[in-house]
C-alpha cells in the first residue's frame, strides 16, 4: 500500500464496484448454499441497425435470476446461471481438480429483439458467446477474489469485470473465510486493464459463423414452360480491404429471372441487397458458364459500400447440351480479385430442358470415384520433378569435378 497510485486505483475501483456489485447465493435442495458470487459485470455489444452498425450498453442487474443454476453433483458440473432482462443470461460453469475448482465455460446470451437495450435491430435473433472464463484455479473452500478490471472481447460482446468473488463447490453451506487472490490483484504490479480475447469455444447450440448457404431451386421461364434450371446453393466471399474477407449466403428465396436462347441463356438471382447474373453460352455441342456478374452493397464498420464484379472469361460448369450439370463438391469460382462465389450442390441445366425435369447429369469429377485420381496425379508430377531435380544435381556435380581435374 506504499504506492500512492495504487491506493487511488483500489479506491477508484472500490467506488465503481459499490454502485454495480450484484449478489448470487445458489441453494442446493437441503437449502444449503452450494455457489456463492459476487461480481459487477457491464456488456457492449455491437449489432446491426437500420443500414449502420450500433452498439449498445449496459449492466448485470440487480434483479435477476438464478433459478437455471445447478449445484452439481457426482455426474454434473455447478452451473451459476443468472437470467436478467428480456432473455438475457450469464452462466458459468465450474470444474475441480486436484484439491483446486475453476471456472470452465462462460456464456454470454443475449436477445436481440429486446428493444429496449437494441433499438433499432435489425436482425431480431437470440445470439450466445462462449468463451474460457479467466478464472485463475483457486483451492477448494476459499473466495475466489478479483477486484481487478478484466475485458473479454469476443465476436461482437465487450464484457468488462470487476470486484468478483466466486465460491463453487461450498463444503456444507458454509462459505469459505479465507480469499484467494488473482495475479492481476497481487500488490507487485499496478496492472492496467488486461483485455484478453479468447478464442470462442465451439460446442454451443447455435450456428457457426460461416455456416453453409441454402440450396435454392431456380427456374427461368419461356411463357409457362421452364427453360432453365438451376438447383445450387451461394456463398459470396468478399475481400474488402487487405485480408478482411465477409462472407454472403445468397437467399434461396432470391427471385430468378433471365432469358433463353440456343446458344445464350442467362440467369439473374436478386435479393435486396444482392444482383447476381450467370452467362451460359455453348461451344461445340457444350454449354458452360462463361460470365458471372455480382452487385452487392454491404454494410462495413458503418458504412454502405457496393461492390461490382464481373469476369466474362470463364469456363465452368461444361457439359453435353441436352444433359444437366451436376456438382455436389464445393466449388470456387474466383471471378475477381475481391469476390470468389463458392457453391455447394449446384445441378444446372441452361439449355434444351425438356417439361420441365432436368435431363441425364454429368457429374464432376470430384464427385465421381476418379476424383482420387488428381492427387495421385499431382503426387506423381511432384515425385517426377523430384527425380529430375536430383538429376540435375548430380549431373552438374560430375561436369564441375571433371571441370576441376583438367584444371
Ligand atoms: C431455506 O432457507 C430460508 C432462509 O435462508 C428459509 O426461509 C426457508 O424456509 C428454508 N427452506 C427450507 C426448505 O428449509
Ligand atoms: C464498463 O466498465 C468499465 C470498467 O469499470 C468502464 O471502464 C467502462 O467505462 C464501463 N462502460 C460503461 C459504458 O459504463
Ligand atoms: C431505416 O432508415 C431509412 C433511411 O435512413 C428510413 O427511411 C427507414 O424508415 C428506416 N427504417 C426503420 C425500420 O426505421
Ligand atoms: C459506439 O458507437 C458510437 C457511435 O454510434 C461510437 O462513437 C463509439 O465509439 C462506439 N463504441 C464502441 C465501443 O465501439
Ligand atoms: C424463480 O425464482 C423466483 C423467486 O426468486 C420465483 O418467483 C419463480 O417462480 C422462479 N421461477 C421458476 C421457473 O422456478
Ligand atoms: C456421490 O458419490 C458418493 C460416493 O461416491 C455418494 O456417497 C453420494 O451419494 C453421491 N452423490 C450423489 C448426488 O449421487
Ligand atoms: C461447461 O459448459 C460447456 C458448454 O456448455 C461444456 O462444453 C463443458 O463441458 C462444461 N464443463 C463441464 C466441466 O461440465
Ligand atoms: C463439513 O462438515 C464436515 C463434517 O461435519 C467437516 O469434517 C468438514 O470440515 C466441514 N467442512 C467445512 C469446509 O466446514
Ligand atoms: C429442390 O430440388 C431438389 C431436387 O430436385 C428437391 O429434392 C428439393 O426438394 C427442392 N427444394 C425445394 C425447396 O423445392
Ligand atoms: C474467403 O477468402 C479468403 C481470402 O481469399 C480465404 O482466406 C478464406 O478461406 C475464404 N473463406 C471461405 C469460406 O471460402
Ligand atoms: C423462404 O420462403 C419460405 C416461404 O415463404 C419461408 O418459409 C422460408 O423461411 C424462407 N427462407 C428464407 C431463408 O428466408
Ligand atoms: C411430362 O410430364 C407429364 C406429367 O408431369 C407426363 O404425363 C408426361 O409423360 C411427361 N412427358 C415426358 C416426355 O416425359
């Protein structure tokens, strides 16, 4: 306590925690006290409002529930759970080990469409992160103590901690006398706020971030009669600035429109924010796609920008016109620097489609047994060129020692 700035820290810090601090008890079924939690929590966490990005802020509450925790038994794992707000929870659960009890995952579950702390969102949903909580091991029957600010950063949650005191596995209802402290409390240094980002941790419920695009059933018509089919799902992936890239599912509820001919047919899929337009034409008795053209506008840090791609120089998707082409493999279609399409699943037919059924697919040969073959062939040109380098080499040593011995 010799240090001045230290003393105007822990006071500092003694302030905030007085105006915030929330108290847990969790009772096992004999009433007895089984987790016991001190803490003051605040969140920020960014969303999606109307066209820019917002961002929002605000505490654990006093008034919340526990009711979802567990006390935990032989088979299951304490649980402090603490339900606030309009769907709102913080939970952690607890491991022990070795004479020694910590804290294991923490999940941070907001609800989108409270408008309340939300206004204005966009995409009402209910989001969860999951993280390692930076509960340092403590021994059984003492206070977990850390009145030392701790961030978490992860995906689009800022959770700021300060003044926690936790005690899992209470020995009969009695919680323990004596504390021990975090490194960051530890009097040697004056710690400044640590934000630590952990990684997100993957077993939870909900779905990954690039999670795969539906699959959507296109049709272009002439009159009545389907003229074009196209079953794929779409994924866009966009570079944005120097390796930032944002992902795209493409809508499978997009609108299909375009034109056929008989030796030109087009698609074009439209979502709100999203213009896609496939160019099919046909060589040889062959058709294949030659152009793709994208309009997207995306919201980046705030901002709308639109993104315009386009490349009439490719040649995918090649099959006999009068049979479909059909792909279950991914497949990546770079079309410009900046925006590569990835498709999932995709089943074409441009051309010559008969009541509208697609006709005898030709599979790609990644989906066939034979795909097998390209890495075994790759494998061999790499094993050829070995060869030869070492060839070369040896070569090159016999002709540089006769060089020297005539010397
Ligand atoms: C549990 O404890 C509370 C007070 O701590 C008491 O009011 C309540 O009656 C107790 N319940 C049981 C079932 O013992
Ligand atoms: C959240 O808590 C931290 C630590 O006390 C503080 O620095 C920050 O200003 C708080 N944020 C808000 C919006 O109150
Ligand atoms: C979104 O913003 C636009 C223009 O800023 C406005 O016209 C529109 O009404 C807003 N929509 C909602 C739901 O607030
Ligand atoms: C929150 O948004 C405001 C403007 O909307 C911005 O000035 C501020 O920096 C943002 N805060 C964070 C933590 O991103
Ligand atoms: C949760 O606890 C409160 C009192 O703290 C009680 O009124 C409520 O009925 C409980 N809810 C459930 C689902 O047990
Ligand atoms: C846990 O295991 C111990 C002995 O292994 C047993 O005495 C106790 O009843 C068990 N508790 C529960 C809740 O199953
Ligand atoms: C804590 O919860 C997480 C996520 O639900 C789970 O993966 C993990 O196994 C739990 N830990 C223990 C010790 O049960
Ligand atoms: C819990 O109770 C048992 C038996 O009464 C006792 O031996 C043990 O020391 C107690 N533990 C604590 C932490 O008080
Ligand atoms: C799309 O087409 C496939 C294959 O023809 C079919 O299995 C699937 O049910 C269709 N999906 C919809 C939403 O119509
Ligand atoms: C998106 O593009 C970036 C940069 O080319 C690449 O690193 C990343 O793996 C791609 N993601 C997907 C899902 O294709
Ligand atoms: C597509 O439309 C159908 C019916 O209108 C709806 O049930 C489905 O949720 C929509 N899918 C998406 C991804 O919007
Ligand atoms: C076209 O479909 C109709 C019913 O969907 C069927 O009766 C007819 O036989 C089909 N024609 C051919 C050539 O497959």
């Amino acid at each position: 306590m010799q240090h001045p700035g230290l003393r105007l820290a822990i006071l500092i810090i003694a302030g905030l925690s007085l105006a915030k601090a929330v108290e847990v008890e969790v009772h096992g079924k004999d009433n007895k006290t089984c987790i016991y939690a001190v803490l003051s929590v605040n969140f920020t966490v960014h969303y999606e409002g109307n066209g820019t990005m917002e961002n929002t802020t605000f505490w654990l509450p006093n008034s919340l529930s526990s009711n979802g925790s567990i006390c935990g038994g032989n088979n299951s794992a304490p649980l402090l759970k603490m339900d606030f707000g309009t769907g709102h929870s913080l939970s952690l659960n607890f491991t022990h080990s070795a004479g020694e009890f910590s804290g294991d995952v923490l999940i941070f579950t907001y609800n989108v469409s409270d408008a309340e702390l939300f206004p204005g969102a966009k995409n009402k949903s209910v989001k969860h992160v999951a993280v390692n909580s930076l509960m340092e091991p403590a021994p059984l029957n003492t206070i977990y103590t850390c009145r030392s600010v701790k961030a978490i950063e992860s995906e689009a949650v800022v959770m700021v901690f300060w003044n926690v005191s936790i005690q899992a596995f209470v020995e009969n209802g009695t919680i323990g006398k004596n504390e021990s402290f975090c490194k960051a409390d530890m009097p040697t240094t004056v710690a400044p706020i640590t934000t630590i980002t952990t990684p997100t941790v993957t077993p939870i419920p909900t779905k990954p971030p690039p999670e795969l695009p539906e699959v959507g059933n296109y049709t272009v018509k002439n009159g009545s009669d389907p003229c074009l089919l196209a079953n794929m799902g779409l994924q866009l992936n966009i570079t944005y600035t120097e390796n930032k890239t944002h992902l795209v599912n493409i809508d499978s509820n997009s609108t299909a429109s375009g034109h056929c001919g008989d030796n030109d047919a087009t698609l074009v899929l439209e979502d709100m924010d999203t213009t896609i337009q496939f160019h099919f034409t046909v060589d040889q008795s062959k058709f294949f796609l030659k152009e793709v053209k994208v309009n997207i506008s995306l919201v980046i840090n705030g901002s709308t920008t639109a993104f315009n791609s386009n490349n009439s120089n490719l040649k995918f998707w090649q099959a006999f016109v009068g049979s479909s082409y059909m792909c279950h493999k991914e497949q990546s279609i770079v079309v410009t620097e900046q925006l590569v399409i990835n498709t999932f699943n995709i089943w074409v037919q441009p051309f010559e489609v008969k009541n509208g059924t697609f006709s005898r697919a030709e599979e790609c040969l990644a989906d066939s047994d034979l795909g097998f073959l390209v890495p075994i062939a790759v494998g061999a040109a790499l094993g050829l060129l070995i060869i030869l380098v070492i060839l070369s080499y040896i070569i090159g040593r016999r002709k540089s020692r006769t060089g020297y011995q005539s010397v």
